[in-house]
C-alpha cells in the first residue's frame, strides 16, 4: 500500500495478488505486467500508462472497476 514505484521498469513482473493501493505508477514501464487480482485501488498511473500486453484478470483498478481483459 502506498509504494512509490515512479520510474521503476516492471515490464514482464508477476504481480499476481499484488495489493498496489494509493500506489505511485506515474512514467512505470508495465508492459507485459501480470495484474491477475491484484488491487489498484486509487493508484496513481498518470496521463498515459504504458499497459502494453499486460494481463488484468479481476483487478481492481485504480477508479473502482474490475478489469478483466488483456491489454495490447
């Protein structure tokens, strides 16, 4: 909760279950990025995240929806 993770390159992570809440994403790389259940909740991703491949498989997203879809 609350990680700041601005700038880190996690293309290709695995963040299955992951609780990203309030989190900090603005200019992350999360191309390919595991999202299975994992909660966003409020996270801040700025104006134009970069999701390219990435799974979202009941996630939480940052404005309350439930993403379940692939990114490409």
């Amino acid at each position: 909760t609350e990680a700041n993770l601005r700038h880190a390159i996690l293309d290709g992570a695995n963040l299955n279950d992951s609780c990203l809440i309030n989190a900090y994403l603005e200019n992350t790389s999360m191309g390919r990025v595991n999202f299975t259940q994992c909660d966003l909740s409020r996270a801040e991703i700025g104006e134009n995240p970069w999701f390219e491949g990435a799974i979202f498989s009941n996630t939480i997203m940052p404005d309350g929806s439930i993403g379940n879809n692939r990114s490409s």
